[in-house]
C-alpha cells in the first residue's frame, strides 16, 4: 500500500504531537509525583480526591482541637497532683501539733508552713495556659479564685469568682468536652452537717440552715436585757433576751447566717465554732494556721480538741481533691482513645488519597522509556520524510 506524501505528512505530524504531549505529561507526573495533574484527566477520581482531601482537612482539625484539649487536661492532671501533695504536707504539720506538749514557738513556724501551703495552693488554683485559667470554667480570663487580706498581708479569706459553668468545645462533629474545668466543683467545701461548739456561752446552734463555712467565732457581750450576738468581730449585732431558739446571725461581709439557740446563754465570751463538712482547702488552711496562731486566746484543751477536728476535716477536704483525678483522668483516657482513633482514620484517608491521587513512580518511568522511544522514532520519520527528493518517487 502506498502513502501521498500529504498522509505521511499528516501522520508523522500526529505522531509527533500525540507523543509530544503525552511525554510533556509523563514528566510532569515524574516531577510533580501526581496522577492526575488536572481535573478534566479524570473528573470521576478528581471528585473523589477532593472529597477524601476535605474529609483529611476536618479530621486534621480535630485532631489539633485534640491534641490542645488533652495537653489542658494534662497540665490540670499535674497541678491537681501539686495541690493534694501540698495539703499532705499540710496535713503533716498539723498533725504533729496534737502530742499536746508543742510550744508556742513550734505551733508559730508549723503555721507559718500552713500559711505557705495557702499561698502555693491560691497559685496553682490560678494557673494558665497561654492565657485561659484551668478551673474558673467559661470566665477563663479571670483569676478564679480570689483572696482578701489582713494589714499584716495574711489571706483572711479565698473566695470563687470563676464560673459555674464549664467551657465546652466541640472536639468532634456532635461530640463537646471541657477541658478548663469549674474550680468550685473540684475544690468546694461541702454541705453543712454539724456544728461544734467549743466554748463555755452556753450557745447552741438553732433549728435554721446555716450558711456559714468552716471556722466560726461567736462573740458573746452582755447588756441591760439579755446579751448581743456577733460573728463578723463586731461589725454587726444582734440582741438576744434568752428566749430565742433559733435566732440568725449574719455575717456582714459575706451574707452568711449562723443560726443560735440563746436559751441557754449563761456568760459573756467567745464561742469557738467548727461547721463540720463545709470546709475547702482554703478555709481549712486559714482555720488551721489562726488555731496554731492562737489570737483568740481559746484554752489549751478546747485548742487541741479544735486541731484535731481541723486534721479530721483536712482528711475530707484532701479525698475532695482526690475525687477530681478521676474526672480529670476519664476525660483524658476518653479524648486520647478518641484521638487514637480518629489518627488512624486520618491515615487510611490519606492512604486513599495517595492511591488515587500520587503517580505510581515505576509506572511512569516505563511510560517515559517507551514514549521517549515513540516521539525519537516520529522524529525520525519526519527527518526521513523531508530528506526525499524527486529521484525516490523515481525510483
């Protein structure tokens, strides 16, 4: 069969294209390491990409929503840890006041050591990561816990200020964690249950719901009908004929009641009082070092009664403290599993993608080998075709 020289022409310059092209794309492949440089290659596996692509895209931000989560639990693992070893220590040194036989010097550096367990414990309920504090929940760029002072700068008092409420984040799709926790819950005393009086007024606690927190001290003042009553050291009175049962005593500053039973009032005085189970770390703490203190002049054998009730309660407030690392802990174990899980899943996402997506890297060179050797051979041709003169159609 015989070509015009127009149709071989024609084809060499097909070939020559064809080949061109087609080795311009092998070697991107082989430069770039794709399979499908644009869309229009192959839109069934393009689509298919770009799905799996923005699939890998969300759990990758899951995964750093993970990883942020976990790192926060983590840290409040260890100052949760630093608080329950400072309260042992605390504990320590409150116990060793008990023999009864402690001087007042011993009684004054064990509390100051009490004092300095207070404020390590104030810093490390105020800790922050990178600007959020761990337990004051949604009001996490507040300090949550706050403190007033004496004129001597002794803390006299620790109060919550964070929320009630923990700041949720959503960690994956339908699924929220909170990661800065609500201090209040973790580190707050408990319901009152009992109090204790320890003095010789004659006053009883009343029928009402106290209010009131930790250590209390009645002050106990004659007058021309009966006797007056305070728990703020004065700044508020209330008059008392004897009859009352259940007569409330509020505290100016903070609001709350101690309810007093005046019936049985026989002398003026100060009437210790413990609410046993309402204690938090920090009112523990501040009880604990006024006892050692002493500045209520309260006698030796209703002192030591008093530490001791202190270094019971102080066993309640530190299993308080306790009860948080399995919060804390299930929380992590939960997100890491999560996060294991979801890592994994990222992988065989991302598995796909390169199988689709990435040029098989032998294939190509095989392709480049064969395609170099097509378009060398319709080169060749071409040369062939412009070199033949009048005497080969002659011939």
């Amino acid at each position: 069969m015989s070509y015009s020289l127009d149709a071989i022409y024609k084809m060499s310059s097909w070939a020559i294209s064809a080949n061109s092209s087609k080795l311009a794309t092998l070697q991107q492949k082989a430069a770039t390491g794709l399979q499908i440089l644009r869309v229009s290659e192959d839109p069934a596996s393009a689509n298919i990409i770009l799905s799996l692509q923005s699939e890998a895209r969300t759990k990758d931000q899951y995964l750093k929503t993970l990883d942020e989560t976990i790192s926060i639990l983590d840290l409040s693992a260890s100052v949760i840890q630093s608080i329950s070893a400072e309260l042992s220590r605390a504990r320590e040194s409150l116990t060793a006041t008990l023999s009864g036989t402690t001087s007042a010097q011993l009684r004054s550096t064990l509390a100051a050591d009490i004092n300095n367990a207070l404020e390590q414990l104030i810093a490390l309920c105020n800790t922050e990561r990178m600007g959020q504090y761990l337990f004051g929940g949604t009001s996490s760029g507040t300090p949550p816990y706050g403190v007033e002072r004496d004129s001597d700068g002794l803390i006299t008092r620790v109060f919550y200020q964070g929320s009630t409420e923990e700041q949720k984040v959503e960690v994956v799709k339908d699924m929220a964690m909170s990661a800065l926790l609500v201090g209040d819950e973790l580190f707050g005393g408990g319901v009152p249950q009992t109090a204790v009086f320890y003095g010789a007024t004659g006053a009883a606690a009343g029928t009402g719901n106290h209010s009131v927190r930790g250590d209390v001290f009645l002050t106990v003042e004659e007058t021309p009908g009966g006797y007056r009553l305070s728990i703020d050291g004065g700044a508020s009175w209330v008059e008392v004929d004897g009859s009352e049962t259940n007569v409330p005593v509020i505290h100016t500053e903070t609001g709350k009641v101690l309810y007093i039973d005046a019936t049985a009032i026989t002398q003026a005085g100060t009437e210790p009082i413990q609410m046993t189970d309402t204690y938090d770390m920090f009112s523990m703490l501040v009880g604990a070092r006024d006892l050692l203190q002493n500045q209520h002049n309260i006698p030796e054998n209703q002192l030591i009664a008093m530490l001791n009730n202190a270094t019971n309660e102080m066993k309640t407030v530190d299993a308080r403290v306790v009860r948080a690392f399995p919060i804390v802990g299930g929380r992590l174990q939960s997100l890491t599993n999560l996060r294991d899980s979801i890592y994994e899943m990222k992988g065989n996402t991302d598995d796909d993608i390169s199988r689709l997506y990435d040029a098989d890297v032998t294939q190509v060179a095989i392709d480049l080998a064969r395609y170099s050797v097509l378009y060398e051979m319709s080169l060749n041709v071409a040369s062939k075709m412009f070199q033949m003169s009048l005497l080969d159609f002659l011939s």
